[in-house]
C-alpha cells in the first residue's frame, strides 16, 4: 500500500468512490480544475492499481484547508484513513504547512474519531452548514508539534508512517 500524489489516471477510480459516498460528489472535472493548481495537494492510497482512498488540501501560505477525505467503503477501519492524513499532515510539512483546518459533519462520528486521533482539536461550530439533509459543521484544526515534542515522547503525528 503506497501513498502518492493523485493524477488524472486515477479520478475514474476516485470519482466513483466519491458518487458511493456523498450526497454532493465532486465531479472529474471539479477534481482536475485542482490538480493542476500549485496551492492544492491531493494524495490517493494506491494498492495494486487499486484506489483504497484519497484526500485532497488546499494551501495558503503557511495554512491548509482539508477539502476532501475517503477510504473505499469496503476497505474501512483498516487504518487507511489514519495512514492517509498523517501522511498528508507530514507531507504538508514540505510545502510549510504547519496549521490545518477541516470541516466536519457534527454526526460523522468515524470521520470525528479520525481526526481527533490524528490530533485535530474542536474550535468551532457552524449551524446548518451542510444540507442534504441540513447539519452542524464542526470545525476543527491541527497545529504541527514543536520539533521537541514530536522528537520527544512520540506520540506526534510526526512520527514515522508505517503501514496499517
Ligand atoms: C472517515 C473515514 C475516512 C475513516 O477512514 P478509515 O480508513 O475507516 O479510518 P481508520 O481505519 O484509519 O480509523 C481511524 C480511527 O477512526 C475510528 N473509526 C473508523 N471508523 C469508525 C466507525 N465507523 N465508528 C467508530 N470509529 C471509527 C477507528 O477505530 C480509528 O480510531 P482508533 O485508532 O481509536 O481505533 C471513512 O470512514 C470514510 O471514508 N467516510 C466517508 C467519507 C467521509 O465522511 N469523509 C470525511 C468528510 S469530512
């Protein structure tokens, strides 16, 4: 199972993970307008030839914007979504990216709990954000560790990434 950078080859795949899973999916055509931007990082989960999972992260400056997270229904709780974001979260380093922010459904208790793992902290709330059908947007952030604390104890999502 290797992380990489999402290409065109792979939107059929993750297209149709997308038409699956959300009420609202993006289209190809929504996903490529991003890939070609210098401010965007999109990663898929590849196994095999198989897409398993992808996220997506738009940048300014020192800041990211979680856009997009999904593992294949039929490959969940199986890390693959924690493998994925602490990978996102390490390589986001590379381009400076030391805070990230992300919106959530307030119900999407699986999508919550993976956050939270990956050290995401609750700071806000926007009522009736979503629609279809209409719900609270938690909003939450991750701020990169102090070298010394991710070197330390090694509990940060620095860490070495190692395959679920
Ligand atoms: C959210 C999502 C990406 C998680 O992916 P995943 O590969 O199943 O997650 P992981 O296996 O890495 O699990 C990460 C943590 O979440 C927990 N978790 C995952 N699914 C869960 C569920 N259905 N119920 C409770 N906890 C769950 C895991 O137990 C793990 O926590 P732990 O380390 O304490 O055990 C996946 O459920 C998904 O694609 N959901 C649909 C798309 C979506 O909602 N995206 C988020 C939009 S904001």
């Amino acid at each position: 199972m290797t992380l990489r950078e999402m290409t065109i080859d792979d939107l059929e795949q993750v297209t149709a993970i997308e038409k699956k899973i959300f009420s609202d999916p993006w289209s190809k055509e929504g996903f490529l307008s991003f890939l070609i931007k210098d401010y965007a990082m999109f990663l898929v989960v590849e196994e095999k030839g198989a897409v398993l999972g992808y996220c997506g992260m738009l940048i300014m400056q020192e800041e990211g914007d979680i856009t997009n997270i999904a593992v294949h229904p039929g490959r969940r709780k199986e890390g693959i979504g924690r493998f994925m974001l602490e990978g996102l979260l390490r390589i986001a380093g590379d381009y400076g990216v030391n805070t990230i922010h992300l919106e959530v459904r307030q119900g999407n208790l699986p999508a919550k709990r993976l956050y939270d793992r990956c050290g995401f902290i609750q700071d806000g709330l926007r009522r009736n954000y979503y629609s279809d059908p209409t719900e609270n947007a938690v909003l939450m952030t991750w701020v990169r560790p102090a070298p010394a604390a991710a070197n330390g104890e090694g509990t940060g999502t620095n860490d070495v990434i190692s395959e679920p």
